[in-house]
C-alpha cells in the first residue's frame, strides 16, 4: 500500500515552486513577516545569567572602606523593575496571540495563493486567541504534570518541603527529570505541532473551534495511524535537512552581507577616528551594526520562505490525501498533479483547475466549507480578488 506521506513530498515541494514563482517581492515580504510570527528566523536570547546554587560562599568580601555598590531597592527602583516585567508580559503575550492569528493567515495564504495580511487578521484573530488559548493550556498542564511528578516523588522519599530533602533525594529527582522532561518535550512537540498543521486546517475548512476540529481530526488520525506516523518520521528527519539548509545559507548571508560593510565601515571609521571624531567614528559604526544585523534578521525571515512553505505544503497534501473534507489546497492539489504546476501557457501562478478565477461569484466566504461534501465543489475555490471591496494591499 503506497502512503500519501511518502507521496507528497514532490507535489509539496511543486506546489512551493507554483506558488513562489515568478518571484514577486511583495509576496516574499509579506511571507516574511508570517515567518517572524510562525516560522522565526532563529532568535535566541543570549546572556542569560547564571545562578550560584551553593549561596554566597564564593562572592569575596569587599575590603575595609570599599564602597557598597550594591543598589538600594527604593519604591521607585521596585515599580520600574515590576514595570518592565508587566511590559514583557503583555509583548509576549501579544507576540503570542499574533503568532497564533498567523498560522490561519498562513494556510489562508496557500489555500487562497494570496498573502493578505490585515485581512488575515481582521478575519482570524478570534480564532488565534481560541488557539493561543488552547497552546497556554497545554503548556501550563505539562509543567504542572511534570513538577508535580518530580515532586511527588522527592516527597515521598523525603518528606516536604524539599528544602529537608537529603542530597541522595535531589540526585534521585535530578535523574528522574532527565526522562520525564524528555518524554513530556516529545508528547507536547507532537501535540503543539499536529494541532499546527492539521488541526488549524480543519478549524478552516469545517468553521471549528480548536477542541471540536481535535475530536473530528482524532477520527482520521485513529483511522489512518500508519500514515500520520510515516508523516511524522518524515517531517523530521526534514525538518532537519530544512535546518541544516537554513544554516548553510545564514552563513553564506553574514558573509555577503559583511563584505560590503567592512569595505565602507572599517576605512570610514578609521577616517573619522584619526580626525578626532571618536564620537562620531563610534555612533557611525553603531549605526553600521545595526543596519547589518537589520539587513541579518529580515534576510533569515526570506530564507524560511520557501522551506516553510515547503513544510505547510506537505502537511497539508497528507491531510488531504488521508481525508478529502479536510483539503483546504483543492487548486494546488489540481495543478501539481494534471500539470506540474504549470498553467497551459507555460506560466506558473495560477490554478487552471478547479480556479473559480477572478470572475467567481462574491458571496463566497472563505470560511465555510460544506463539512458532508460529497465530492463536488467544497467552497475552496475562492475568488483570488479583494472580496472586501477595500484596497487592502496589505
């Protein structure tokens, strides 16, 4: 029995060729933003302060009449500090709620082969806080699930709190997390990354909330376990070619990116150094280094463009594959498998099966697809125009 799993990885990798080229540069910048939201470009947070579990019995002593350093936790100090936290807090969460409204933006954007971002979220935001909520829950539920584990099982060996805890007690809970925290990474990816790519789908094509679309996606999941395992075997071992591919190629953009600016910056800022501008010479550079690392990030967002949507293209062919109320790609689906992608004139871009064209009727609503299809048209042959009637570019 041949798998669609295995299938689809060249009608993916079509569609992703269908749908970026010709390359059109408002297209690929608008993916690029979904990226930040959805697919990231690698940001990591550096710096971060290590804690000394063996108290203080390192720290020397300031000598006699050394001054105290240390700063005073006045009123003032404390609502800054709380301020700053409260403002990472709402970014994050607002970061979050965005991230969630891009995935339906996304698959929006590959089902329509359109990227429409104020529209997306005008039209999706309730269901990425349904989303957003439905990650939080399940983030919150496996730490609670794993704290109390560990801690019912340090407490059983050696009693509360764990400050009494003798050394052969926190060695045992050290071990026992290697496990647990693995085994709940693995299970939580899973979940976390099927409820991303096929769950979403299913809250689009059946109009769902997030626990609804996870009962009827269970029954396909349940009905077919060989070819979501193939999927997931598959989806890893490309999503690691994906991340090696990305890093070969972030490492060719530093160095082009690098050349020019030490040709300009390196002579220029020596320039203004030994004119006596050593301000001048190190608010230049500055500005220099943050161009480049501008021009690093948003450059890193356009090489996940085609790998993303390479990877939403192949979670998607399967899903349809495995079940057909769930094809939210009808048209990419159609022209990768009767022509290769290309459209009669030789062009690619546009399905010349099953496209409604711009000349579809408006009252269609990208939204509600007919959950009992019966194999005819399931409403996702949409008009690629702006059905709002505002011109919204964007």
């Amino acid at each position: 029995m041949s798998l669609a799993a295995l299938n689809d990885i060249e009608d993916a990798i079509k569609a992703t060729k269908r749908f970026l080229t010709p390359v059109d540069r408002v297209r690929w910048f608008r993916l690029a933003v979904v990226m930040f939201f959805v697919g990231g470009a690698g940001v990591s947070f550096p710096g971060t302060p290590t804690t000394n579990f063996g108290g203080d019995t390192d720290t020397p002593e300031p000598g006699p009449g050394a001054p105290d350093i240390a700063p005073e936790l006045t009123p003032e100090l404390i609502a800054l500090i709380v301020g700053i936290a409260v403002l990472g807090v709402v970014a994050f969460l607002l970061y979050s709620v965005v991230g969630a409204t891009m995935e339906f933006a996304f698959v929006a954007a590959l089902r329509d082969e359109e990227v429409r971002l104020r529209r997306s979220v005008r039209r999706y935001w309730r269901r990425g806080l349904r989303l957003f909520g439905f990650r939080l829950t399940v983030w919150v539920a496996a730490i609670a699930t794993a704290a109390a584990i560990l801690l019912g099982v340090g407490a059983s060996m050696g009693g509360w709190p764990p400050t009494a805890w003798s050394d052969g007690t926190i060695l045992t809970v050290v071990l026992l997390a290697i496990p647990v925290l693995g085994v709940g990474a693995l299970v939580l990816g899973i979940l976390l990354g099927f409820t991303t790519v096929f769950v979403v789908p299913v809250m689009l094509a059946e109009d769902r909330g997030v626990l609804s679309a996870w009962r009827r996606f269970w029954g396909t999941l349940t009905d077919e376990p060989l070819e979501f395992l193939a999927y997931l075997f598959l989806s890893f071992l490309l999503g690691i070619g994906v991340a090696m591919a990305v890093a070969f190629l972030l490492v060719l953009l530093l160095i082009a990116l690098a050349v020019p600016f030490l040709v300009v910056g390196a002579p220029l800022g020596f320039a203004l150094a030994m004119a006596g501008g050593g301000t001048a010479a190190a608010a230049v550079i500055l500005v220099l280094v943050l161009l480049y690392g501008l021009l690093v990030f948003v450059g890193g967002l356009l090489i996940q463009v085609p790998f993303q949507t390479f990877l939403r293209y192949y979670a998607l062919f399967v899903l349809g594959d495995v079940e057909p109320h769930f094809d939210v790609i009808p048209d990419a689906r159609a022209a990768v498998r009767t022509d290769g992608g290309d459209d009669g004139d030789g062009t690619t871009g546009t399905a010349t099966a099953g496209d409604d064209g711009p000349g579809a009727p408006d009252g269609l609503d990208d939204d509600s697809a007919d959950a009992g299809a019966d194999g005819g048209d399931d409403g996702w042959n949409v008009d690629r125009g702006d059905r709002d009637g505002d011109d919204d570019r964007w």
